[in-house]
C-alpha cells in the first residue's frame, strides 16, 4: 500500500492566475507550493503542479509545466537498477512526460543513474546528478531518497517509492513532508505479517520460514522485528539471510539449504531488486515456496 504525500498548503489567493490555469485538471485538489523548478529560492523548495507517474503498483510523479518558456529541462534519476533492466517503469515515466509535453530530445533530458546493486554507490551518484544542475531528481527506495536529500537542501526530491520514509527518517511528517523531499510512501512493515499468513496459507506445513533482506537499509530491522513476531504466533521458526552484496545471494540459499528451510520471504531493496531474476531462479531450484515484496520479482 502506497500513499502520496502532501505539501503545505497555500492559500489560494498566493497562487498565480497563470500556475492555476497550468495545474492540470488530474492534480486538482492536491496542495500546491511553488515549482519544482525553482531551486535556490527559498530553503524550503517549491513546487508547482507535480506528481504523476509510475513506481510498481503506483505511479512515479514529476513536474506539471512552469512558466518560464520552453527552456530545456533536466529530469534526475536515481535507481536501483539500469534502465535496460528497469525499462517498463522507465517507459512509463518517458510516456508520462510526453503526455505533460515533455520530449526527449526537444524540450527534456533525462540523467539516468543506476546503483546496480551496489548501495553505497547512491551518495557519489546523487553528488553527479546536482552537478548536472537537474530541475527535479526522482529516487526508488530509501537509500536513493537519502543520498538526494543529503546531495542537495534545494533541489525538489520526489520519491517514486520509499519504505516508510517517516519512522527511517526522510521527512519529518506525512501531512507536511518539508524541505524539498516529497513523493510516496510504502507501509512495508505493516503487510510483513499479512503476506506470512498467505505463504503459510497457501503452503500449510511450513515450519521455518527465512527473511531475505538488506539489514544495512534503514527499512530492513523493523521489517524484520515483524516478520519474527508474525511468525512465532504461528509457531513458525524465523531465520535472518542477511544479503548486503550480490555474491551474498547464493551463499544466503546455502545457508537456508542447510537449515531445512521450506519457506521463503523477500524483501524489496537495491540488492534483492538487482538480483531478483538469480533469487527468483534459486528458490526453485530449492523448491523453496516463496513471497515477494513486489511484482517484479514474480516478472523477473
């Protein structure tokens, strides 16, 4: 489950006439604060009418049309992945700006940056997109959104995902956001124990059950601390596979071999995400029955 979060309000009477007639009619009702286009002008970071677009489930936001002209803009992006392997959500993000009338090669330009898996890669790759002197940078998992938000105090940070971005840190409230991160949530820790009592469901007679996460990511120990009570009410053993780099997959598949696993949890982060087709091949492998954070994976 995802929810957007909001801005501070304005009064309507502070809105120009013009940046009312450009909010287009999908974004009525949604808070307004300036232009995410604006950046340097006040430490508190505007924006105008934004957010559309994809994330999984959701969609990724960006920017509405400002009002200096047909200056070409610069769109940052911070992913997990490559676009090779990120290409239905990239091209869901590239149609959602053509829709807003944003072109690539016209009046767009799109800096695409990819960890690829690696999560201490973010801050360095956060550094070169504010380098780049980009009007907006849009991140996918929480990592991603701190690396942005530590980059830079004023260019606008839109969220397409973030794992309770609140209790990690990211933003100081959900009504009001603050500063120039905004975008959307991911309640992860409250669906851990709902997504056990499916897997157990649909699989009866599991009696150890293993968490495949990143515990390094800000999200991953309450996700843990919910998976562990989740599964001790149903008197199932839990077990930690704690997979910070990519050569850790298999060696976290091994471990789980050896302990007579017979269920699987994954968690969403840049490494299980990086690797989800390897994950997703080994679990069989193993006949192990597993449950995934996202569609991804089960697309992979």
């Amino acid at each position: 489950m995802k929810t957007l979060l909001s801005c501070p309000r304005k009064r309507a009477s502070s809105i120009p006439r013009a940046e009312c007639a450009a909010r287009p009619r999908h974004l009525e009702g949604l808070p307004v604060t300036g232009s995410p286009l604006s950046r340097g002008r006040h430490p508190q970071v505007s924006r105008r009418a934004f957010i559309v677009l994809l994330g999984g489930a959701a969609a990724w936001p960006l920017a509405a049309r400002a009002q200096q002209g047909e200056r070409l803009r610069r769109v940052g992006v911070l992913e997990t992945i490559s676009a090779e392997l990120n290409a239905t959500n990239f091209e869901a993000l590239r149609k959602g700006l053509r829709d807003l009338g944003y072109i690539e090669g016209q009046n767009l330009t799109i800096e695409y940056r990819s960890a690829d898996g690696q999560v201490d890669r973010f801050p360095r790759l956060a550094e070169e997109l504010v380098r780049a002197q980009v009007d907006v940078i849009v991140t996918r998992g929480t990592p991603a959104a701190f690396a942005a938000k530590n980059a830079t105090p004023t260019i606008p940070v839109v969220m397409a995902a973030s794992g309770e971005p609140l209790a990690t840190g990211v933003i100081p409230g959900l009504a009001r956001p603050g500063g120039n991160v905004t975008g959307l949530s991911a309640f992860t820790n409250a669906l851990i124990p709902k997504r056990i009592e499916l897997l157990t469901a649909a699989v009866p007679g599991v009696t150890r059950i293993a968490f495949l996460q990143n515990m390094s990511n800000p999200v991953a120990p309450p996700q843990w601390e919910a998976l562990n009570s989740a599964a001790r009410s149903l008197q199932i053993e839990p077990l930690l596979l704690d997979v910070r780099k990519s050569e850790d997959v298999a060696r976290a598949f091994a471990t789980a071999s050896t302990q007579r696993v017979n269920a699987l949890a994954v968690g969403n982060d840049t490494v299980t995400h990086a690797n989800r087709r390897q994950i997703v091949e080994l679990a069989a492998q193993h006949r192990m029955p597993a449950i995934y954070a996202t569609r991804e994976f089960v697309d992979a």
